[in-house]
C-alpha cells in the first residue's frame, strides 16, 4: 500500500518537473543569434587557451 502511493507521488512529482523544465524554456528562449555568438565565443576561448 505504502509503495503505490509512493509511485503516484514520484510520477506526480516527475511529471511536474517536466512542465516546469519546458515552460521554462519557452519563457527564456534565446535567438539564435545570441547562440550562434555565445557559440563562437566559446570557440575562440577554447582556440586561444
């Protein structure tokens, strides 16, 4: 008995964080050119270490 209402509650709490974690990525997306410029200066970071 304990054990399944352990389950619903971890799948509960799964299936929330999941929500969360794409309506968070839908509210901070970035364009992509501000990815492509975060990108090349990583690379030119890398090149000149």
């Amino acid at each position: 008995m304990l054990a399944k209402i352990w389950k619903k509650l971890l799948l509960f709490i799964l299936i929330v964080m999941c929500l969360f974690n794409v309506i968070t990525k839908f509210v901070k997306k970035s364009t992509l050119k501000e990815e492509l410029l975060a990108s090349a200066k990583y690379i030119q970071s890398m090149k000149e270490k």
